[in-house]
C-alpha cells in the first residue's frame, strides 16, 4: 500500500479539476465578450420614401438596399455594380412602379413617373455595414380637384416579400406647411404578418398656406445668419473702425457720435442692399460656382481685418460693403434654390428670408456697436481693436485655405466661433458699462474737491472781511471763480 500523501502536495489540484476552472474562466469571458455583441452586430438595413411637397405635385426618393431589393423582386443584380443595374433598368422600373400606386381619399388613383435609378455605396461599418444601395424619384401628381394633402401612399416595395423590411416615410419639405428646414417622419411602412398583407400609409399633411411659408422662411434667414459665423464677421469687422476717425493712413480719436452712427447705418445698409439683389438674381436663375464664392467670402473677411487695423479704403466703406454684400448674397441664394420654388412661392420666400437676414444682422450690430463706439474713447479700444482684427484674419486665412481645397485646423476652429458668441457679447457689456461706472466714480471725485475749494474760500473771506457788504460782495466773486473752473 502506497503512503499517504501529506503536506502541501496532498491540496495539488487534480488535472480534470483544473481543465474545469479553465473551461469555466472561458465561458465566463465569452460571457462578457459576446454579452456586449448585439450593441455591435449590424442592424438590418432599411429602405426610406422621402416626400418633398411642391405646389402642385410631390417628389418622392426611394432609398432601397440592393440585396433586398433583388430578393422581392427577383432580378438577378449580380455584383450590384452601376452597370449591371443599368443593364436591368427596365425591369427594376417595371417593379418599382408596379408597387407604388398613391390613391386621392376618394379612391383615384395618382400619376406616378419615374425619374433615373442611381446606386451608391452606403451605410455604417459598425452599424449596417457598408452595401449598395439604389436611389430613385417619383414625381406624384394627385387627379384635378383632389386633395394633394391628404392621400393613401400605396408603397409595398420590398415589404411584401421580405418580411424583416421596414419603409421609414418622412417629409423632408413641405414649403405650406412651413417645413423647410426640418424634416419630420409620417410612418413606418411593414408586413403585417398576421394577415399576410401590407397595410397602406395614410399621408396626411394637414393645412397649408402661404402664411406658413413666408414664416418659415423668415426663420429660416435668422438661423442662417445665425449659423453663418463668416457673413457675421465680415459685417461686425468691416464696422468695427467705424467709430474713429482716420488720420494719415492711421485710425485716430473718436468720431462724433453722431457721425458714427451714420457710417454704420450706411455700412450696414449697403451691405443690405448687395446681398438682396444677388440673392434675387441667383435665385432666379443666375449661375452661382459655390467654391468660388465661398473663398471670396473668406477674402472678404481678411480684407476687412485689414481694414480694421490700419485704414484701406477711409470714406469709401459703404461701397466695399455694397460690394462684398453682393458676394455674400449669392452664396445666400444657394438655401433658395434648393427649394426649388416658383411663382407666388418664390416671392413670398425672397421677401420673408431677407427679411429674416435682415432681423438678424439688425439685432447682432444693435448688440454690438454701442458698447464698441462707447470703448472707441477709451485707450482700451486700440488694443481690442488690434486683438479682434488679428484674430479675424486668422480665421479668415484658415477658412481661404480650405475653401481652396486645404482642410486645417484653423477653419474648423472658426467655424466654432458662432458658439461663443453670446460670452463674448457679454463679457464686452460687461467691459464697458465697468469703464463707464469707473469714469462717473472719478467725475464724482473731483466735483467733490471743487466744492470743497469753494466753501473754503468762503470760509476763509469770512474771516479775513468782518464787513457784511463787502464779504457778501467778494464771496459772491468767489463762487462764481469757482463755477467757473468747474
């Protein structure tokens, strides 16, 4: 008979118990490894009809995933490439339009034309992963005397074959409604797999008027000069020498205030007038290169800059800013012409974004300029002056570059400055009425001394002149002495 084993040897863990633990340690990181895997296993991707509601018809863009569109279907796409969709156009189009068909509440049925079928490489790596995906738009055109806002889609593309698909249905734009800016979804569009069948979504897109569009795009023009940190920068920098005065090629002491006031209502009137006739003509039509307007902007700004720190063109601000406006408008232009309006409806949306632009830039200088001209008669001002116009050109050469096709680090970080912009206002109010309590504390200070030199002297003839007459006489000299130095 073998010993027993005693000591530290008699707890050795047998080797089953061991390839146990380890098998248990595995499970349990697998656990936690695949635990977190459905927050990163891809989600099915889904198609999408995007409604952009016009005067007379609605636009609608599908979005659909080639492999689900080739599973309902039945067309053999082969590798998706561009080419082979193109190859089977026909019958993709004879599909899609065999399953799209929008009726009035009434029962009539819509016109339905399709436009061109395009396919793009989309979606998210860690999300849907990346697939092919084809892109097409309807033009829908309700019968005459039917309602175009209220209507039964028809739309089962895809769903009545693969049951896992989903249609996402939103209005991207909807001018009568005032959707301009801020598309919303209407539905979902799905199998339903109790009775086999797809139920049809109901559009229903409420009351639309004229009102509602002229208001939204008088949002509209607020948010893009809100947004719009450059078309800011160029107006606030072109206007902030406007209170001085220039003196042999240098900016010198304060203008009047008066004088001042009138440069930056002509500045900024100028300025008004030139964006308003580009943003008309480039919404009616006028051909707008977007690239080179946008570094034309940029230069703008860095002329501008230089303006403020040294005088360029003294006198002739309101023409540079006539100018310029015509540069910035055209890039305003841009907003309207996607809308693509007509009619009525581009009236009403020039006059209501202008007026919105105009609102903007007319509370942005009432916030600005008047802590500005009452700084313009500090010594402080010089150095603000400096610092600001620097720091613009800076920003200005970094939004050149990368309009001109060089991304930095200096045009992302101005792009930003619109976000700070409310600290900055206040901390220059802040600045100033400081500055003004600090100067009325001093003009206190020596009202007080001066008084006092008066009673003083009056004290002091009192002493030196019993006589009554006399000393009423010569005090009276005194504090008018005295009155008059004050």
């Amino acid at each position: 008979m073998r010993p027993k084993a005693t000591g530290p040897s008699a707890t050795k863990p047998r080797p089953a118990v061991v390839r146990s633990l380890i098998a248990a340690l595995l499970i349990l990181i697998g656990t936690f490894t695949l635990g977190v895997a459905p927050a990163s296993a891809h989600v099915l991707p889904s198609s999408s009809v995007q409604l952009n509601v016009r005067e007379d018809t609605i636009d609608a863009t599908i979005k659909i995933p080639l492999d689900d569109l080739e599973s309902a279907s039945g067309i053999n796409l082969g590798d998706e490439s561009a080419a082979t969709v193109a190859a089977h156009s026909a019958g993709i189009s004879a599909y899609l339009l065999s399953h799209f068909s929008p009726t009035s509440d009434s029962g009539e049925k819509w016109a339905v034309d399709l436009g061109q079928v395009t396919v793009a490489q989309t979606g998210n790596i860690s999300t849907t992963g990346l697939y092919q995906e084809l892109e097409a738009t309807f033009t829908l055109t309700p019968p005459p005397g039917t309602d175009s806002r209220s209507f039964d889609l028809g739309y089962d593309v895809v769903v009545d074959q693969v049951v896992t698909h989903v249609v996402l249905v939103s209005v991207v734009s909807d001018w009568a409604a005032g959707v301009v800016d801020n598309p919303h979804e209407v539905g979902t569009i799905r199998l339903d797999t109790a009775s086999g069948e797809v139920p049809s979504l109901h559009v229903d897109l409420g009351e639309g008027s004229n009102a509602s569009g002229f208001v939204s795009m008088v949002v509209l023009g607020i948010q893009h000069i809100q947004e719009g940190t450059d078309h800011q920068l160029f107006l606030l920098t072109l206007l902030m020498p406007a209170p001085l005065l220039a003196l042999r090629r240098r900016w010198g002491g304060p203008a009047p205030v008066t004088k001042a006031f009138r440069r930056i209502a002509g500045i900024t009137l100028a300025f008004t007038l030139g964006h308003s006739a580009a943003l008309a003509l480039g919404t009616l039509g006028v051909p707008v290169p977007a690239a080179p307007i946008e570094a034309l902007i940029a230069v703008s700004i860095l002329i501008a800059a230089a303006h403020a720190i040294r005088p360029l063109f003294a006198g002739r601000e309101v023409l540079v800013a006539g100018l310029f406006g015509l540069v910035h408008g055209l890039a305003f232009s841009e907003t309207l012409r996607e809308l693509d309006l007509s009619g009525t409806r581009l009236g009403l949306s020039l006059l209501g974004f202008n007026l919105g632009i105009e609102v903007m830039q007319i509370a942005v200088v009432a916030l600005v300029l008047p802590p500005l001209i009452m700084l313009a008669r500090t010594g402080a001002y010089r150095r603000l002056r400096l610092g600001a116009a620097l720091v613009v050109a800076v920003a200005s050469l970094g939004w050149l570059a990368d309009r001109l096709g060089f991304p930095n680090m200096l045009s992302s970080a101005a792009d930003n400055f619109g976000e700070f912009s409310i600290p900055i206002v206040a901390i220059l109010w802040i600045a100033t009425l400081g500055h003004v309590w600090v100067a009325r504390q001093r003009t206190k200070g020596k009202v007080g001394v001066t008084a006092g030199s008066i009673t003083q002297n009056r004290a002091l003839l009192s002493d030196v002149l019993p006589s009554p007459t006399v000393r009423r006489t010569l005090t009276g000299l005194a504090t008018k002495s005295g009155q008059a130095r004050t």
